[in-house]
C-alpha cells in the first residue's frame, strides 16, 4: 500500500499520478532523465527549489554541445540537470544532505533504475552502484553527506563522455 | 503494542522444554514479574539438532538460548569444529533472567559426504543439572566442498584478543568494545561487526544483537525491528501520534520508529536512548514518500547486511540530518522539530564517562586478506588508560555544519584537493579515479594488477599532513578468495571521472589506531572535531 504523507504537498503527488500515468501511456514522463531542458524549471518547483539565477560559470558550460541548469531543493539538496543542445536531459547529479526525488528526476527511466536497484543487495551502507540496460547511476555518502550522478549514455553527445561531465 | 509478544507468550514457547521446580511452573506463568522463592538460573535450548541438509552454498541456522530463571546464567558456547562454526552469540557471557540469545551456527562444507557433530552449550551455575552441558547436534551433507579447509570458519583464526572461540568476542575492559571483520551472517566483505544489548527499559528484558556494523560514517544506534522484537517495544509517543524517522545512506534510506530503550554496549553503563527501530516486519507505519524519495529502502538485515547499526559518528545526536515524522498506523506528516526526548543519540555522546570521542583499533593484516580480522572500539579519548593517544598527528576537520564538507579533512590526490572522511562504515577505498572498475558494475576497482597509490590528508587548519600510501587490489579476485578482512580494497567515490572526494574507508585502519573526536568535546587533542593517527 502506497502512503503519501500529509506533508508531501498535493503538487508533488498530483505530478506523480500525472507522471505514472503519462509513463503507463508509454508517452515519456513530463521531467528528468531523457525529458526537454525546459521541464527542469518544473524538476525544481516540484522539489520546492528554484533554478539558480546566477549566470553559468564557466565550469558548468565548457562545451558546446550540452548546456547545465542547477537548483537548489527546498531541504538544500543542489541538483544538476545535463541537457544537449537538442534539449535532451542526459544526466543529472546531486549533492546535499538529503537525496533528491530520484522518481522525479530519472523520469522515464526511474522504473528501469528501480528494477534494477531492486535486484542489489545494499552490501555497503555508503555505496551504491546500479547500472542497468540504458542508464548508470552511483551514490555514495554518509550520513549528512550525500552525493549521487545518474545519466544515460544514449541520449548524451557523442561528443560527450557522461561519466566525465555529470557531476 | 503492535509488534509485541508478551512474556507468556514466550513461555509458551520455551514451555516445552521440561520445566522441573515448582518455582520454575510459577515462573512459567508469570515471567514478567519473577515471584519464585528459590533463586536459580535455568536455560531453555532449542533446537537441540540442527540438520544443514545437503548444502549448495554456506548455510547459517540458529539456536535460541533463554534464561527462563530468575538469576543471571553463566552460559559458554562451545564452539564445533570445521565444517561448522559459530557465527554470533559464541563465547562466554551471562544471560540476565529472561534474556533471549540467538547463536549462529555456519555449515561450509570442506569436502563431498555427510558430516555429524556435536557442540556444546554450557551452563556452569544453572539448575538442574543437566543443563551443565547440553549437547546440539549439528549434521549436513554436501555434494562437493564449497568452503576451502582453511575456510571462513572465525575459529580457524586464533587471534581474538580476549582468547574466546567466537566471531565477537566478550569485552575484557569497561570501554572497550571488541569487534570483527568477518564474513558475519550476511557475508559481508570489510564490515566490523559488534554485538550490542538492547532492553526494554528498566527491565531485565534483554536480547544480544549480533552482526551491529560500527559506522564512524553516521549518528545513532539504529536496529532493525525483527532482531528486538520479543522485548515488545513500543515506539515513542507524541501525543496521539508515534514518531517515525527516515534516515538517509548513500545505499539507500532506513525507516522506522524511534524507540527509548536501555542499551548495553561493552561494560560502559546502561544508557537510556531514543534509537531507530528500523521497521523489517511491518510493525510500523509505512514509509512516507518525503522519507523514501524515489530511493530504495535499506528493509531488512539480508539487504542490509547487518542487523544494527552502530553509529558513533562525530555528532551527538542525528537531528540535523534525519527526518521525523508524526505517524498513525495509516499515515504520517513531517515533524520539524522533534521532542529532544525523542532524537536519536549517538551512544558514545550519550556515556557518562567515556564520551568525548571514539578510538578505532585494528592490527594489519596480510596482503590478500584474511577470512577474520578482530579489532577494538575504545569509547572516549584519554579517559582511560587504553584510550591515551601516544604520539600521533591531529587533523582538524571542518567544523561549520553548514557546509557539505562538514566534519571532513581536506585530501589531496594527484594534485586535486577535496575532502576526505574516515569511515569504517564503508568497505573500501572510494575516490574517484583512473583505476579500471570491475566488470560487473560494482563501482569497485579492478586493476589488471595491484597498484600502489598515494594521497595526503592535511588538517583544514595548520600545516598537519601525511603522505598515506596504500594499495588497490582487484576486487574481484578478493572478493573470489576467503577473505572477508582486506585493506586493498577499492572503488570509485561516485562513479566520476574527476577526483571529488576520499572516503577513507575500513582499509584505512588496518595496521592503524585512529583517533576521532566528537563536535563539541575536548580531550588533550584538542576541541572536536578531529580525526588522529
């Protein structure tokens, strides 16, 4: 049985049921992992965060052929959306105390994460890997110290290694 | 009273064992307050055979020792000889009237056929006689040896600093807590696992917890709920609702209520703790979506791979980093502030003795790993005469628990700064690097062969720095010997290319006594937080 607590906020469930339902109509979820850049401004809202103003360092943008956005959640968590210059977001990565809504922020791919972490045992409390058929995705952290990156190597520029730039 | 089981309850259980005096009937029918006149200790053993079948793989099973009388009983757990071996609840140790203890007992077959044996349990002041020595018989079978000879058996290693035949073994000193690096029940790989004594509080209602994973990594004893469950344990109310919390793991995240209960850890005094009863056997509430996130649930000691966990962090208490909840059986809301009653504590701040700090022992081991490796946690820093830091260098870590870098040193590795942690609830080496990863995904590393590396951890403040060299092994090929102890395990920090941060995992202490001082605490080191060696 599916609890929702009182606190999640009637946003966050009621894009879940739009999220399960659009992902049942095999129509891709509506944020996160394989989505339009442009559903990352929605990524932030539904985790009570806001897209950072601040103008990209250069760091965050050294290339061409992918484009960064980054948001703070509203428990502190900053997330970081990868997205190619046709708008796919390949890759997102976080950092923070808490982790971020992975369900949300995998989007489409969240079921092929979770069959697959499903499968793991978690034989160290601090280190997760999980790679599956489509994505990659690896955590560490202990406790107050959490950071994670997940992408999908076949949406990413083949001029981009993922594994190098999200993070 | 969801997950309880009264105390009659279990009398039913242990009543079929045969029950002599007529104190022991009066005990039978009202275990919770012991009437009896006559004062005697009396153990129920069960079962008294325990048969592996033919094995494919390492089988554990159990057996459950009760004190059903009203004094406290001696009890030694003899431990049998290869293919068999005790796993947790062996050795020496005294069972307070009521307490329940589950031993382990591993088949690991050494060679094709059929084996029989048998063990002892012992009891040296307990009524009637019989129960001075009451043999188990252990039988298996196997097709072909699955075990080596000089196999995972924890008695093979005779190096227990307290000389008994067992996994973990009994505390020789008030404030030490005696562990080991072994394949435990879960088959862990660099995981140090102690035994703690959870009570019901202010009773003599007891139990051993075995296979509790020392975590420096986090804050707070943490249990899962199937391992206490006979002690009947409620959790902590606030006003008509229970508190719940989420705590997260880079594994995942624990749920569960939280739970005051009397904790018995080495031979500091009984603490008296709100801990996490991390919920395995749907006692509790389900967890809320603000606690799972998408993330997958730690749910039991076979995923997990431990049973507890220990964590004697650098923190007081967990409140900064968890999420509590109000909950009914059906639902729960966020609870932003939690009655201080209700916060999970780390044990060690909680001593009244002993609790500025920890010190994490272990001797060095050889190259390739040993099956058992058993070390020492020291509770406090130079409050006693073993716990004086000799001549070691102090780290000062970042003391600003605003910051993602909060508790951590600074690391350097090929040139790149970033922080750096120690952490023995993490069973390796995790930095991210150019080392070629397994095969199989893991994230651990698979260097064609060993590699020696190096890196510096420098004080946050000053000038203190060492030059760590250490070595990274193929993990796979550890992971396929019998080994459960290696300090050249390694893997990726956060499966990048760029160096971010050094986790200074489980390998780091071998051969090493470290030094870890709690925020806000003092010792002749100086003000915590600070890690030394």
């Amino acid at each position: 049985m599916k609890i929702v607590s009182i606190c999640a906020g009637k946003l966050t469930l009621a894009v879940l049921l739009a999220g399960y339902f659009l992902a049942a109509a095999a129509i891709p979820a509506r944020a996160g992992l394989g989505d339009d850049a442009t559903s990352i401004e929605s990524d932030a809202a539904a985790m009570q965060g806001t897209l950072s103003q601040a103008a990209p360092t250069a760091a965050a943008q050294p290339s061409a052929s992918y484009r960064v956005k980054t948001f703070v959640t509203g428990n502190g968590t900053t997330v970081r959306e990868y997205a190619a210059q046709s708008g796919t977001i390949f890759g997102v990565a976080w950092r923070g105390r808490r982790p971020p809504d992975l369900s949300r922020l995998f989007g489409s791919y969240y079921s092929e994460y979770s069959t697959a972490a499903a499968n793991k045992r978690h034989s160290n409390l601090h280190h997760q890997v999980t790679v599956s058929p489509h994505m990659v995705v690896a955590m560490h952290g202990h406790m107050g110290h959490l950071v994670g990156r997940a992408y999908v190597p076949g949406l990413a520029p083949s001029d981009v290694d993922p594994k190098a730039v999200v993070q | 009273m969801k997950n309880s089981i009264t105390g009659a309850a279990f009398v039913t259980i242990i009543g079929a064992l045969t029950i002599a005096t007529g104190a022991l009937a009066q005990l039978a029918s009202d275990s919770g307050a012991v009437k009896a006149s006559a004062s005697i200790a009396h153990i129920g053993v069960a079962p008294r055979a325990v048969g592996f079948g033919v094995a494919k793989v390492i089988e554990t099973r159990s057996i459950k020792i009760r004190n059903a009388g009203n004094i406290d009983a001696s009890v030694t757990v003899v431990a049998p000889s290869t293919p068999f071996s005790v796993t947790a609840g062996g050795g020496s140790y005294s069972l307070t009237p009521g307490q329940i203890q589950y031993i382990s007992i591993q088949f690991a077959p050494t060679a094709a056929g059929p084996v029989r044996q048998e063990m002892a349990i012992q009891c040296a002041n307990c009524t009637p006689a019989s129960d001075d020595n009451i043999a188990i018989t252990l039988s298996g079978n196997a097709k072909a040896p699955i075990a080596v000879p000089t196999g995972t058996s924890p008695s093979a290693t005779p190096t227990s600093p307290t000389a008994t035949p067992t996994a973990t073994p009994v505390p020789s000193t008030s404030n030490a807590l005696p562990f080991s690096v072994t394949a435990g029940s879960y088959e862990g790989v660099d995981e140090p696992y102690a035994s703690v004594t959870i009570c019901a509080t202010g009773t003599s209602d007891c139990t051993v917890v075995n296979d509790v994973l020392i975590d420096t990594g986090s804050f707070g004893l943490r249990i899962f709920g199937s391992q206490i469950r006979q002690l009947g344990i409620t959790p902590n109310t606030n006003g008509s609702s229970e508190i719940g919390e989420c705590a997260f793991f880079g594994s995942g995240t624990t749920w569960g209520s939280v739970s005051t209960v009397d904790v018995k850890i080495a031979g500091e005094p009984t603490i008296t703790i709100p801990i996490q009863v991390m919920d395995d056997i749907d006692a509790f509430a389900s967890p809320p979506r603000d606690c799972t996130q998408g993330q997958q649930l730690i749910a039991s000691p076979s995923e997990a791979g431990f049973n507890g966990l220990l964590g004697i962090g650098q923190v007081a208490n967990d409140l900064i980093f968890t999420d509590y909840f109000d909950c009914t059986r059906n639902s729960c809301s966020a609870l932003d502030s939690p009655p201080n009653s209700d916060v999970v504590l780390n044990p060690v701040a909680s001593f009244p003795v002993d609790n500025n700090g920890v010190v994490v022992s272990l001797p060095s081991i050889p190259a390739g790993g040993q099956a058992t490796t058993n070390g020492t946690l020291y509770f406090g820093i130079g409050t006693e005469s073993n716990n004086q830091p000799g001549a070691v260098k102090t780290y000062r870590e970042n003391s600003n628990a605003d910051s993602d870098d909060y508790l951590d040193v600074d690391t350097v590795y090929k040139g790149a700064t970033a922080g750096g942690f120690f952490d023995t609830g993490s069973n390796g080496y995790f930095f991210n690097s150019s080392v070629a990863e397994c095969s199989d995904g893991s994230g651990f590393y698979c260097p064609a062969s060993t590699l020696s590396e190096s890196a510096t951890i420098e004080s946050v403040s000053g000038s203190v720095s060492d030059a760590v060299s250490f070595e990274v092994a193929n993990a796979d090929t550890l992971f396929n010997s019998n080994g459960a102890a290696f300090d050249d395990l390694g893997g990726s920090y956060d499966g990048g290319a760029t160096f971010d941060d050094f986790d200074w995992g489980l390998p780091f202490f071998f051969g090493r006594t470290v030094y870890l001082g709690l925020v806000g605490s003092s010792s002749s080191l100086g003000a915590g937080p600070y890690a030394a060696y």
